[in-house]
C-alpha cells in the first residue's frame, strides 16, 4: 500500500470488543436480525474495524449480529489512528459521507 498501513484481517473474540458509546448509528431489533441473516446465509465478510484497544470504529451492528447467532469470533481489521483531535476522523468520515444529517457534534 502506497503511504498507509497495510490492512490484514484477524478474529477477536466478541466479548473483548469495546461498543463504541458515541455510536452515531444505532440499530433495532429488527435490523440486528436482517444483519444476522445476511451472515447466516453469506458468512461474515465485511469485518469490523476496530482501534488498537479493541473499540469499534465501524460494524457494531455486525457484532450485535454475531452475538445474536451465537459467534464467539468476528473478523476485524485494526485501524492505528492518531490520538488527538483528528480521533474524530471515522465519525466525520461517516457523517460526511453517509448521512449528512448525523449530530454535527460528532465533527469537532
């Protein structure tokens, strides 16, 4: 890869995996089960990102899901970010590119 990290896909237990408190995304029972259908019939293959200390960047709902199937592993690819304001990148990337109308706080 040219200038960043290269990215390399590795299984953590799910109990270990730290839900992100100022999720901008949420999602209800019936979407964490349309999730868990799509693993059950397709696998797992979009994995989660997480940071260095096992927090959820991205996929929480994917987690949920596996929780709700029984899985005691999920895929993750680990994102070293930088500490500091710039930690809000994820957030602001998801805000900017996804759903514009997610709480502007997420976005210092």
């Amino acid at each position: 890869m040219d200038g960043g990290q290269q990215l390399a896909i590795q299984y953590r237990t799910i109990g270990d995996l730290i839900p992100c408190a100022r999720n901008a995304r949420t999602h209800d029972a019936a979407q964490v089960a349309l999730i868990a259908g799509s693993i059950r019939e397709f696998g797992f293959t979009n994995p989660v990102l997480v940071d260095d200390a096992n927090g959820i960047i991205a996929r929480q709902g994917r987690v949920m899901a596996a929780r709700q199937l029984g899985l005691s592993q999920v895929p993750v690819i680990e994102l070293s970010l930088v500490i500091g304001p710039e930690q809000d990148a994820p957030y602001c990337d998801l805000r900017s590119r996804y759903d514009p109308k997610l709480p502007s706080y997420l976005c210092r």
